[in-house]
C-alpha cells in the first residue's frame, strides 16, 4: 500500500481528518458520541 500510494503521488496527505464507522449496529450512537467529544475539544 505504502508504495502504491507513493506512485501515485501521496493523494492521502491532501485528504481532510476523516473517521469512518462501520458495522451492523451502533453506529449513530458511536457518530453522536464522537460529534459530542471532537464538539467539546474544539
């Protein structure tokens, strides 16, 4: 993967912080949980 992504030219550095939640159940308790702490730190 490392070397792929240098072929390509590092496109993962110019990504924004992202968190991707997946699963069958919980999700949007997880998603509220977090929105409620990234909230909180600013």
């Amino acid at each position: 993967m490392a070397r792929l992504l240098a072929l390509l030219g590092r496109p993962d550095r110019h990504l924004p912080p992202v968190v991707h939640v997946a699963g069958t159940n919980g999700k949007g308790s997880v998603i509220a949980f977090l929105r409620a702490i990234l909230e909180a730190a600013g």
